[in-house]
C-alpha cells in the first residue's frame, strides 16, 4: 500500500543528465532554495511521487506502459538495464518515459524539504538550468 498523503511538499530537483555539476556546487551557487533544503548525492535513484498512481506512457505514441513498467524497474533495481520494450517497437531508456506526475532517474538531486510551492521561482530554476540544462521537479508529499 502506499504511503499516505501528507500536506509536506518535498521537491526533488534533478538535472538533465547524469554528468552535471555536482548538486553540492548547484546548491552553493543559487544559495538556499527553503527550509531543509540539502543536496543529494548516490547511487542512481527513480525519483517519484512516492505516493503511487502515476501514470507512465511511450514516449513516441503516449500508449500505457505502466505495467511493462512495473516490469522493467523492479529488472533495473535488481540489476538490469535501464531500458524497456515497448510495444511500438523500439526500445526506451525508462527515464525518457512520459510520467504524469512528473518522475525521473538521476545521481544527484536537490531536496527542497517543506516547499511552499511545486514550481520552483523563475529566477531560482533559471540559475539551477545554467547549472543543469534540462532541470526536472519532481514533487512528492510521501
């Protein structure tokens, strides 16, 4: 069962690619994005609502692929590709998925905990983009 929703925002800011600039040097550059906010730093980690529900679509034709999806990250956490055989034919890395909410794969984040708001400022996620062209927000009140 997933976990219950709560009224804390926590927002995940992810960079477009996986050789940006180290989330500590990001956080340093664009100073304080909230209370709690930290850098975070690891393993690659699927970054989600944490509440379930989501839905997630080819990226070429919008199909569902939330049950091949299932499929294939719980293959990726045990060690497989980062990848999925769509029925369209091709074959997709699973970041470049459509997901609604927003979801994403990545090394380093930014963890703004209690956000005030799911959309970063403008001048904020504009000096982030510099930084990490491509910049996700993932929300989650898990």
């Amino acid at each position: 069962m997933p976990p219950r929703a709560s009224s804390r925002l926590r927002l995940f800011v992810l960079p477009g690619a996986d050789d940006a600039t180290p989330a500590a040097q990001v956080l340093v550059a664009v100073g304080s994005l909230g209370t709690g906010t930290e850098a975070w730093s690891g393993r690659e980690r699927f970054f989600a609502n944490g509440q379930g529900g989501f839905r997630v679509g080819c990226p070429l034709d919008g199909r569902s692929l939330t049950g091949p999806f299932r499929v294939a990250i719980e293959a990726w956490r045990a060690g497989g590709a980062r990848s999925l055989a769509c029925p369209c034919g091709d074959q997709h890395d699973l970041d470049a998925l459509r997901y609604e909410p927003p979801a994403g794969f990545a090394r380093e984040a930014l963890v703004v905990n209690d956000a005030l708001s799911a959309e970063l400022p403008p001048p904020t996620r504009s000096a982030i983009a510099t930084l990490w062209p491509g910049v996700r927000v993932v929300g989650s009140r898990g």
